[in-house]
C-alpha cells in the first residue's frame, strides 16, 4: 500500500510540467490537480498563495496556523506574518513577483489564529496555478 502510494506520489510529481511562459516567470510548474494527494501528505505546510490571497492550504498549513483550512483560504497572506516579519516577507513577495533575485528559503515569524507567534522556514518560489 506505501509503495502504491508513493508511486502515485511520484507519477503526481513527474505530471507538474515546467511551463517556460515568459521569461520572469522561468521555471514554473503548472499546478495540476493530481498533485492534491501529494501537497496533502506532506509534513510541511504549504499555501499557495496568488494576487497576496491564499488560494489553496494544505491540513498541515493550518494546524501549524491553529486553524482550519477553510480559516485560511481567501486571506490575506499578510495576517499570518507577524509584524517583525511583514516588511521583509512583503519586499521579497514583490521583487519575486516583479522577476526580481530574490532568496528563496529564509525564515520569518508567522502568527497563529490566536496572535502567537512562531518562527517557520520559507520555501518560496512560483507557479503557475489556475
């Protein structure tokens, strides 16, 4: 059963095709929704977030945020950033959109529902989705 599992995974994975749309955007993976399972069993939390809303989240998202995804989903990606962390979570959203060099992995305090604060690595890069 694992090994069913992980080889949906995989054939999950080798299905995101790299889309080469325009040349700030190099490198995307077009979001499919055979990837759902895959984002689901992740350990890590991801969101996905698009014009600064979140759009999708998945189970470990929100229980690192102390919420339900359903908390999560059609917000504004900034009410979980916390203060310290909003101008610089913010600059680098921005230059990353606009094509700019920005690091990808780096660490900021986000909020949980009940304002407190933790400190989370973030992957960040972009995609295309929907």
């Amino acid at each position: 059963m694992a090994r069913r599992q992980l080889n949906q995974e995989n054939n999950a994975y080798k299905n995101a095709e790299l889309n080469q749309a325009d040349g700030a955007h190099t490198g995307l993976w077009e979001f499919h929704s055979d990837c759902t399972a895959l984002l689901e069993q992740m350990r890590d939390g991801v969101i996905i977030l698009q014009d600064g809303l979140c759009r999708y989240a998945n189970a470990t998202a929100a229980k690192m945020a102390g919420c339900k995804i359903e908390e999560i989903i059609g917000k504004p990606f900034l009410d979980f950033v916390a203060p310290e962390s909003t101008e610089m979570v913010l600059d680098r959203y921005h230059k990353r959109m606009e094509g700019k060099p920005v690091p990808t992995l780096y660490e900021a305090s986000l909020l949980q529902k009940d304002g407190t604060a933790f400190v989370a690595e973030i992957s960040a890069s972009i995609i295309g989705y929907e």
